[in-house]
C-alpha cells in the first residue's frame, strides 16, 4: 500500500466498505506513513464540519435546471455521466 492507493480507497475506508485484507493494508500503511493519517483525519473532519452545516433549500433557479438534466437523463434512459449540468 501507497499512498496513492490509500487515496484511491480513502471513501470506501471511510464509509466501511473494504474488505477485512485492505482495510489492514490501509492500517498498516497509516502506521508508517504521518502524512497519510493527516489526510485521513482531515477527510473525517471534513465530513463531520460539513454535516453540521444548516440545510437550505436550492434557489428556484437551480432547482429548475437540475430537474431538467434529470428529466433529459430519464429521457435517454438513464445512466451515469451522460447529463451535463
């Protein structure tokens, strides 16, 4: 494990969702590596700031223009990446 590879895994790591052997690979790494367990505690914080943010609703504006992407991406039959905003 790199930490490139740590980077590429950081959501999964976070979120639970490795298997037991990568998740021990990404403990090992944050062991030896300082800047990595920078990176990671500055992620969760991240997360943890911003879920405390209020809530407020989308302006008319942009309300409108994300229903219309989704509606031209229900029309072409769904799929990730094929709207553009």
């Amino acid at each position: 494990m790199n930490c490139r590879e740590l980077a590429e895994l950081l959501c999964d790591f976070i979120d639970g969702d490795l298997t037991p052997e990568q998740r021990q690979h990404i403990e090992d790494h944050l062991c030896r590596c300082p800047g990595c367990v920078i990176y990671v505690e500055t992620y969760r914080l991240t997360i943890t700031m911003s879920r405390q943010l209020p809530c407020k609703p989308l302006p008319p504006q942009v309300a409108e223009r994300l229903q219309a992407v989704l509606a031209k991406v229900k029309a072409q039959g769904g799929g990730c990446g094929e709207a553009e905003a």
